[in-house]
C-alpha cells in the first residue's frame, strides 16, 4: 500500500465527507517529506492536517519516526486521544509523553519502541537528555501551537535539530497566527521551510459577534452568572492573571453558579475533570488561562468571555476562534472599563468589528429583554428578589464619589478612637 493510499484509508476512517482547506493545502508537501508552517483559523482541523499525512510515512516496527511536540498538557492529551485510533489502523504505537503523567509508567511504555509520540517540551527534554529516547530514526518533527512556546521552550525545541535529529527529517509549524521571528528562526534550521497560509482563504468559521461590555468586577461576575443560566451554554472564560481568576470561582461558588477551572499547575486529575465536565455540559463555565486551554478543541462553544482583555492580537485571534467553528455562530464578550475597551479596540484595529453595548437597552437582573440577535447579554432568569441594575465603570466610580461625599461624622464615631478594649 502506498503512502496516499494510506492517507486516503485514514481520511475515510475519520469520517469526514471532504477536507478543510489547510488539509488539502499541505497533504501533499507532508506526505513528500516537505518542511511547511501551516497557519489556519483555530478548528480548521490542524491537527488531522498533519497527523494524517504523517502517520502515513511511518514504517512499523521501524523505531520513533514521529514527534509532535506542545505546549499544554491537555492539547497533548487531545492529540493523542485523536491520532491513537489512526496510528493502530496502520499497526503502529503511538505514545504520550506528558509532564504532569507518571515518568517511570511512560519509560516502561517507551521500551516497546512506538513509531510516534506526541510530548510537552519539557518532559521530551528531559527524557532526550537522560538517554531514554532516540532521534536517529526520526523522519518528521511537528511544532503544534509553535508560536504560542516561551524562549527558553523555543530554544529547546531548536536545539533537538542539533541534537541528534537526522538532517534528512522534515518540520512541521502549526497555529491560527504566525510569528515572523519565529518562522525565521525555524527557517534558519530548516532553510526549505515553506508558509502555507490558509487564514483569509478557509471559511469554515460562522458569524460571531464581537461585543465592547463596559463593566467592572461586580459587574463582570454578573455577567457570567447571567450567561451560566441559559440553557445550553458552553462557554469559555479567559483571564490574565491566576489569582483573578481563583477570585472568581470562589464568588461564583458562593452565587452556587457551575463552572470548572483550568489552570496549569492544577493536579492532572483534576484538569481531566474539569475539562470533561466542561466538554459534558455538566458546567456550562469553564475559567482558564492562556496557557492551559491553548489549541483545545471543544464542540459547540457558544461564547467566549475575556473577563480580562488580552494585550495581543495573537491572544485575542486564539481565544475568540474557540467559538463559530464549522459554520456555527457564536459571541464574544469582552469585559472591561472605558480606558479597557479603548486599548482593545486599538489593538484589533479594523481588523475585528467590535460592537459597543447599546446604553438603552443595557439588561439587568430585574429586567432583561428578549434574547436576540442585538442583545449584549443573554436574559437572566426569573429570582424572588430583583438584582441591584450593572453599573457601567463611570456610574460605579460615581455613586462612590457620592456616597464618600453625603457620609456624616457622628461624635458617637470619634470619641472611642484610640481606646483599648
């Protein structure tokens, strides 16, 4: 059997009627043993892009030919879960190597000599450098999320060229942005390195709105619980900052709101957990960074919420393609204070038209217009006791300067100060 009749098998198996547009686009120049970066919108189907044209080349029994490397624990966990099935179609072993997973368990594994593996960096690394893994039989090195590593990261990745990696074995860079001092230095590498740009050509995305929310942080949890409460939500929600986000799935505990958290120093466990009970519909909120929820793909995401705004394109373009894949529709809320939303609207420039919340018809908790398509946020369910109206940053700042100014000082209030009890 031939290396496209190979290919042609994988793709029936996967069931999928035709391909996306960056499948076809590097099908070809993979399956040549060809370096290509292959940039396409977030669900455009990357990882079977490469994966399948890979696989493909492998010989069984032949030794590792194969390493995809990551950056997050549970995008490698996703691509081993996706490429397994496939690898044993062609009788071949294909293995994880992940960080937080038990180390003596993946050496012991290690010794049955799969074809492929997919790691995170740090654990490859390690593994190279104790003598646990060979490169000499390697035909393909693949860089899922390449633009998404840390220096220190990159710089381990580019040094497995000069590691022992045969001269002879092709690259592989995928993401939904590009990074031109990062291709440049793969390329320095790998001089044959070609871009295959797909970003303006795919158009698998659906129509996703892109909504300007002036609020602060009273005003954000609101909003959360407000979208938590619909039915059939799955929403991801971004933060900057670990702590931030701790804050808010302590209020939202208290509010008795669902929602999961993914950050990544969590225990593995848990992480799984998490992201199964997000993926189930069991929670309807899944709160996460940048890092822990890089290239996870997620069926009918229905919204994404940046409960902090992101201070890069790259980060705003991977957070929001979580949601419209495939045709589907989908929102994006972004949550800020005026100063906020003027830095974001700068950044994105006239590349994404953002929508500004309309003032007159602003939903409270008390109440909440239909849910339509001009909505800013989703209608809140019915309560015993109306919920106090979300104050913009400006309205908030305000009423505090007011009440500051109408406090009366009371004797009562002054003639104890000083005393020990």
């Amino acid at each position: 059997m031939t290396n496209e009749e190979k290919a042609a098998q994988l793709w029936q198996q996967t069931g999928f009627a035709q391909q996306t547009v960056i499948q076809t686009a590097v099908a070809a120049p993979l399956l040549a043993g060809q370096s290509v970066a292959g940039v396409a919108p977030t669900g455009s189907g990357k990882t079977l892009a490469y994966g399948i044209p890979t696989l493909s080349r492998l010989t069984p029994g032949a030794g590792l030919q194969l390493v995809i490397i990551v950056p997050a624990q549970e995008l490698a966990i996703q691509i081993r879960d996706v490429l397994t099935p496939l690898a044993k179609t062609l009788d071949l072993g294909f293995q994880g190597l992940i960080g937080s997973a038990n180390r003596e368990r993946q050496i012991k594994r290690l010794r049955e000599k799969p074809e492929a593996v997919v790691a995170t960096v740090g654990r490859f690394i390690d593994l190279l450098e104790e003598g646990k893994l060979r490169l000499d039989t390697v035909k393909t090195l693949i860089v899922d999320e390449f633009d998404s590593f840390e220096p220190d990261a990159l710089a381990d990745i580019l040094s497995i060229r000069r590691g022992g990696l045969p001269q002879t074995a092709n690259l592989g860079l995928f993401s939904a942005t590009d990074s031109q001092a990062i291709l440049g230095e793969f390329k320095a590498a790998w001089p044959e390195l070609t871009l295959v740009d797909e970003t303006k050509t795919d158009k698998s995305r659906g129509p996703v709105k892109h909504l300007l929310l002036d609020r602060q942080m009273i005003g954000k949890i609101q909003v959360l619980e407000r979208l938590a409460r619909e039915k059939h939500q799955r929403i991801f929600v971004f933060f900057n900052h670990k702590h931030v986000l701790q804050k808010v799935a302590s209020q939202l505990r208290y509010q008795h709101v669902p929602a999961s958290m993914l950050i990544t120093d969590g225990r593995q466990v848990q992480r799984a957990e998490a992201l199964q009970d997000f993926r189930s519909g069991k929670v309807p909120l899944l709160l996460t960074t940048d890092v822990a929820a890089r290239g996870l793909d997620v069926a009918d995401v229905t919204a994404v919420v940046n409960f902090e705004l992101p201070d890069t394109l790259t980060t705003y373009i991977h957070r929001t393609g979580r949601t419209g894949r495939q045709g589907a529709p989908g929102t994006i809320y972004n949550l800020g204070n005026d100063h906020d939303l003027r830095d974001l609207r700068h950044l994105v420039g006239d590349r994404i038209a953002l929508e500004t919340e309309p003032g007159e018809t602003k939903p409270t908790a008390k109440h909440q217009p239909a849910n339509s398509a001009t909505t800013s946020e989703p209608p809140a369910p019915s309560a015993r006791k109306p919920r106090k109206k979300a104050l913009t940053s400006a309205e908030e700042e305000e009423a505090s300067a007011k009440k500051r100014k109408k406090r009366k000082e009371r004797w009562r209030n002054k003639k104890n100060v000083g005393k020990h009890w």
